[in-house]
C-alpha cells in the first residue's frame, strides 16, 4: 500500500488529488456517524443544561439544575438498584450457561451439529413472542409455572406481577437464548492449537482436566469480553423488561432505561431525561475503557 | 481434533465427562424445545379452553356441527323472502351454537336449509372466523341474542362475511345426518323454538371429529390484525403481511446500508489511506457503534421529530444510515489479507480507486457479505424500543411492535396471540435449519475479535 502512495506522489500535482480522494470517500461515512450517533451526545448534554421545552426549545437555562434535583430522588437511585440487580441476575443465571453449553457441545462425538442447531433457534425468536410465550408460562392462573410448583408441593406465586419475583421471571427467559454466545465460545474451543490438546493428552490431561487445565485457560479471554459485553448490555436493559411489565409492578423493574423513557415520555421531563442519559453514558463508558485497557494489555 | 482423540483412548474420567455431556444437553434441549410444544398447543386451544384452570397439555379434538333446518312448511314465498329468512336463520344458527356449547370444541359449523326435499342454503364457518365477527367484526361489543344478532342488516353483513350458497333449483349439497340422531338435537331443537326463534324447522344435527380443523385457525389468527385495526385500510387488506413488510424492509434496508458503507468505508481505511490514520478513523466507527442506544434514543427522537421524521419511514430506516464500526472492522481485516500485487496490477493499467473496489475487493468479500447480511438480520430481527417509539400508525409497526401491541390489546384472545407467536417462529425455525451452517461460520468468523 505504501509503495502504491508512494508512486502516487512522484506524480507532483496528481498527488494531492490523490491523497484528497480517499477523504473524499470518507467523509459521508463519518459525517454520517457524527451527525447520527456523536451529535446525539452533545445534544443530550446540551438539553441536560436546560428545563427543555421542546416546543420551544430550549427553555429556560438551568446550569446543573437538572443532575442535582435527579440525584435528591429516590426513584432515580431505585431505578440503579434495579439496572444492578438485574445485572446481578444476568451474571448468575444466563452468563455462566453458554458456557457449560458449549464445553458439552465439544464433547459430544454424534448429534453435536443436530444439538447446536437446536440452541440457536431460542436466540433468533423474536423478543415480542418471546414475551408473550413467557408471560403466559408465568401466569399465576393459567400459567404452567404455577403449575410445575404445585406438582412439587410449593405455594403457587404471582410471578411478574410479585415485585420480589418479577426480575427474575423476565430475567430466566434468557437461561435458554444464549445460542449465539453459544456458537462463540464453540468456536473459540474447536480453535485451541491441536498440539496443546494432543500433548497434554501424553501427559495425562483427559476428561475434565483437560476442560479444567486446557479449554478454559484458553478461551479465558473470550470468556471476560463477553463478561464486559454482557455488563454493557444489562446496564442498558431497556426493551425486555419494558415488554414484559413497563417497569412495574410498582416500579420494581425500572431499569435506568425505563427510567430515561419515563422520564420524557410520562413526565415530559426533557431536561432531567437527558441528565440520566448522560450519567449512564458516562458509566457505560468508564466501562467500555476498562475493556478496551483489557484487551490491550492481552495483547502487550 | 477432540473426536479422534476420544475414540482412540477413554479414560474414566473421559467416559464420566461424556456421559454428562450428553446427559446435560440432552436435558438442556428438551428444556429449549418446551416453549415451542406449549406456543403451539396453546395456540390450538380455543378461547376458552385456554383459560381452563388447570391447563392442559393438549388441545382437545376438532369437531365439526352441521344443522339442518327445513322451510317446507312456509308454504309459497319469494325467492328474495326464503333466502333473507335463511339468512336470519344462519346466524342465529350459527352465534347461538357458539355462545351455547363455548366448551364443545366446535371449531366449524355448517348450516343447510332444506325445502321440499332440496337444499337449498348452505353456509359454513370456522369458530375463529366467527369468534373475529363477534368481537371485532359485525357484533364487536355487543352480546350474543336474538334481537341483537338479527337488528337492523346486521345479520345481511354477517352472511356477506361468512359466504354462503343458496339456490332455489337445489345445491348440490346433501346434509348426512346420522340415524340415530346427535346428542344435540333436544337442546337445539328447543333453542330454535324458542330463545333463537329460527323461521324453519329444525330437523336434526350431525356431528365429526375434523382435527384439520385446528390447523385452520391459523389461517383466522393470521386476519386477527385486519380486524383489530379495521380502521387502517393497509391493515384492513394486507393484516399481517403488513408487518412482514416493514420488518423486512427495515432489515433488508439495513442489510444493503450496512454493505456499502462498512466496505466502502474499510476499502479506504485499508487500501488508500495510511495506517495510523486508518487506525484513528476505525477507532472513531467503533466508537459510534458503543454508544448505547438508551443513553441517546431521546435526543435521538428530539431531533428526528425536528426534522419531521417521525411516524414514517424516514424514522424508522435512518438509524441505519452510518457504518457499524464492527462490520468496517471485519471488512478491514478482510480487504488487508488481499494481496497488493492485485492492486498495483490494476492501477499500472489506470483503474481508478473505484473501480478496485468494485472490481477487485467486493467480488473476493462474497464470504464477509453473508457474514454481515446474517449479523444484520439477528440484530435487527429483535429490534423493538426505536420502532416502537416513532411509529403511531398500525401501516408502519414491524413485526414485534405489532405483536406487543396487539397482545397488550386487552379484547384479543390468548390463543389468537399465541397462533400469530407460531406464525413468526415458523420462519425462524425454517431459516436456522437451511442456514445453520453459515450461522456457524459467520460466528467462528466474527470471533476473531475475542
């Protein structure tokens, strides 16, 4: 490539319009990328200054106002509360599980491709069914959960409506649609060197050693990105437990996305949806960095 | 690799580690297979079954109710007189029995009218194509009487929707009614005497067990959305294919956006510009693409609504407008693998940046493209919040707003929601078996990254 710019420029003149021309290409790309995404950023920060009107927009100025009133509410910290424990569920109940899946899948000599196929096709379902399939299992009447607990002896529950149950429930779903993550850490496994594998076999390394001192060593690094992806998606939860309860009952599954939502779409609070949207930019973002220190640190 | 080595040599501690394997994924896709089973044996229930405390695993058998009602003793009337009387007379038949035996399973009734030994009517409906009549149709919001079913023309709208057959000279039609006859005949026979007074005589019923019948609800479900929202008239004539239509459109939007700006956009960072600069302008794609959606969906809708893109589909298609900086990243990582000589090749010959690009690197990118056109797809197949926020009108919903609304619609039926749920995995199921092989591959693929 640089000798092709190099014969470019022992062209005098034709050089800068050769050195333009690939700017040229670019710059609808990321004009469209600023204006679309970046600007977004700006324009939240910008309406987070102000008691936003939009109708006749901006409104009255109000520096910091904003964060400040945000901040003194309860609701606002509950909403936190809420994004965390549902992050907390995320990582106990469908992060681990892909992972299992996977480390089996490897192991099985026939019905590994009829298997995989069949854990991929709960992740491509579309969330809409999904909910509705779910809200109906949870049912506290007509549902089969109830059901399953009183076949075993247990006292049936309101399931989503209950707010001590209601993360979990929208929460489980997830148990059966990591497929794609699935795919992921499979194919990171069928990609370890086959040399590591065949030696260490020499030495003894079978079964679940091999699982233990071989497999997750090696696809340790796959396992913490898709931790942080996982962080970074929880922390923005939004559509599922919006579908699910619209944050309910009684505010139990507002997640910070909710929040924002509420915010402007209930409370027509402009102003103090932006705020939130800029904090939880800013702690996705601090988050995002750690990552991106991680990575580069691997490959140091 | 793992399979060679574990038929040459199984340890103990392999053979345990195997069997668990098998053990737990056979139980895991028993478990990812349950929602189906209950998705389309829910489906199948009728409306009343599938309130039923406790529920049941499976639907109850199709059945299928034929009444027969003769006018011979009217004594001479017009042709115009007979045929409206037998109209009144089909849909007292017809919603009677329905809101009589909710619990029967009745899932099609047949009605024939006789004179003189000839049929002369006849009329067949599905329970859900009547169900859709009585609670968005006709009768929306009105109960099941006789006053109520045959005021004003009604009952005249009921039979234009239902369809019916009626020749004097005789149809070709013969009712075949059992000897013995059906355990309905007294309570029909007083029904039609009295509470849904019918002008002919009842002569008898037949009932059979008809389960295609269960399979021809979907086809009821499938028209649930023209009848909810009677009102749009894309709606009103297309139902759900409506909602296919803006979903595919969205994504195939996304697809083709996504192909030509991702390469476009690699092509340049690779071939034409230096690498710390394409390092910096990669960064700044990826970048944009972390960005959370929560954190900007509501300057986002400030600003679109500003510019008059809201309710339309300029909202719903321009968040597609921009690079994701993961596709321009396995698109770089793609275009830096092609050898130089066939650029320095094609431009010896004169060939502009163009044309490279379109004649050198996306002919070789076929494999990334089927990559990038199955990643679109997941990732905006589940798309709901942006949708569901800028779009008012029912024209513009995509499959899963649609869905949502409709389920969050409290005078819809389970089952009707359950069978439209069917309806949209099918082709999810179709599409993971004819393509979990790229699906396999395009994730192998994009997992360089971890």
């Amino acid at each position: 490539m640089n000798r092709l710019l190099h014969a470019g420029m022992n062209a005098g003149g034709y050089s800068l319009r050769r050195k333009l021309a690939p700017w040229l290409l670019l710059a609808p790309p990321i004009l469209l990328t600023a204006w679309l995404k970046y600007y977004l950023i700006l324009k939240a920060f910008y309406m987070s200054l102000f008691d936003y009107d939009p109708i006749h927009a901006p409104g009255p100025f109000v520096g910091f106002d904003n964060y400040a009133r945000m901040f003194s509410t309860q609701y606002y910290w509950d909403a936190w509360n809420n994004t965390f424990v549902f992050l907390f569920l995320t990582l106990i109940m469908t992060f681990l599980i892909p992972i299992l899946q996977a480390l089996f899948l490897n192991e099985l000599i026939r019905w590994r491709h009829v298997f995989t196929t069949l854990y991929i096709v709960p992740a491509l379902i579309p969330s809409a069914v999904n909910m509705v399939i779910w809200k109906w299992i949870w049912h506290p009447d007509y549902g089969v959960a109830n059901r399953i607990l009183l076949f075993f002896g247990g006292q049936p529950q309101a399931w989503l409506s209950d707010p001590s149950f209601t993360k979990f429930c929208i929460i489980f779903p997830g148990v059966l649609g990591g497929g794609l993550s699935v795919l992921l850490y499979l194919s990171a496994i069928q990609g370890i060197s086959s040399d590591i594998v065949e030696s260490s076999q020499l030495d003894g390394c079978v079964g679940w050693k091999r699982i233990r001192y071989i497999i997750l060593p090696n696809i340790r690094f796959l396992i913490f990105i898709q931790l942080v992806m996982a962080v970074i998606m929880t922390m923005q939860l939004l559509d599922t437990p919006y579908m699910y309860t619209s944050g309910g009952p009684g505010g139990a599954s507002t997640t910070m996305g909710i929040y924002i939502y509420n915010t402007f779409q209930q409370d027509f609070n402009y102003g103090r949806g932006s705020a939130a949207s800029i904090v939880l930019l800013f702690v996705i973002a601090m988050m995002s960095a750690i990552q991106m220190k991680m990575d580069r640190s691997r490959r140091d | 690799m793992f399979r060679k080595s574990g038929r040459l040599k199984l340890s103990a501690s392999d053979r345990t580690l195997k069997i668990t394997a098998y053990i737990f994924t056979a139980l895991f896709a028993l478990l990812l297979m349950y929602p189906f089973f209950y998705t389309v044996s829910n489906s199948a229930k009728d409306n009343v079954k599938i309130y039923d405390v406790p529920p049941k695993v499976m639907p109850e058998a199709a059945r299928s109710l034929s009444i027969v009602l003769d006018y011979s003793g009217l004594g001479t009337v017009g042709e115009e007189q007979l045929l409206d009387k037998m109209k009144r007379d089909n849909i007292l038949a017809m919603f009677s029995t329905l809101s009589e035996y909710p619990r029967d399973s009745l899932f099609e009734i047949k009605t024939y009218g006789v004179r003189d030994g000839k049929t002369v009517f006849y009329s067949r409906a599905h329970k859900m194509k009547l169900e859709l009549q009585r609670d968005f149709g006709v009768y929306q919001g009105s109960a099941v009487k006789k006053e109520v079913l045959l005021y004003g023309d009604r009952y005249v709208k009921a039979n234009e929707a239902i369809g019916y057959e009626f020749d004097p000279a005789g149809l070709n039609r013969n009712p075949d009614l059992p000897k013995s006859g059906s355990k309905y005949d007294s309570r029909l026979l007083s029904m039609f005497a009295d509470t849904y007074k019918t002008e002919g005589a009842y002569v008898g019923s037949d009932v059979t067990t008809k389960n295609a019948l269960l399979l021809e609800s979907y086809r009821y479900y499938f028209q649930l959305p023209s009848y909810v929202y009677a009102n749009n008239h894309i709606i009103a004539r297309y139902s759900f294919m409506a909602f296919w239509f803006n979903t595919l459109l969205v994504i195939g939007w996304a697809i083709l956006t996504q192909a030509v700006l991702c390469s476009l956009t690699a092509f340049v960072i690779s071939r034409l510009i230096g690498r710390k600069a394409g390092n910096a302008v990669l960064l700044y794609f990826l970048g944009a693409m972390m960005i959370p959606f929560a954190s900007i969906m509501l300057p986002q809708l400030v600003m679109y609504k500003e510019m008059g893109f809201y309710n339309n589909y300029a909202a719903l298609l321009l968040p597609f407008l921009y690079p994701f900086g993961f596709f321009v990243y396995l698109f770089k990582g793609f275009f830096d693998r092609i050898p130089g000589d066939y650029f320095e090749a094609a431009r010896m010959d004169g060939a502009s940046n163009l044309y490279l690009y379109a004649k050198i690197c996306m002919p070789l990118s076929k494999p990334i493209l089927s990559l990038i056109v199955l990643q679109t797809f997941i990732g905006n197949w589940n798309d709901f919040f942006w949708a569901w926020m800028v779009t008012e009108k029912q024209n513009l919903w995509t499959l899963n707003v649609a869905l949502y609304n409709l389920s969050s619609n409290g005078s819809t039926k389970q089952n009707f929601i359950m069978g439209l749920s069917v309806i949209m995995i099918i082709p999810v199921i179709l599409l993971t078996a004819f393509s979990s092989k790229q699906l396999k591959q395009s994730f192998a693929a994009s997992g360089v990254k971890g």
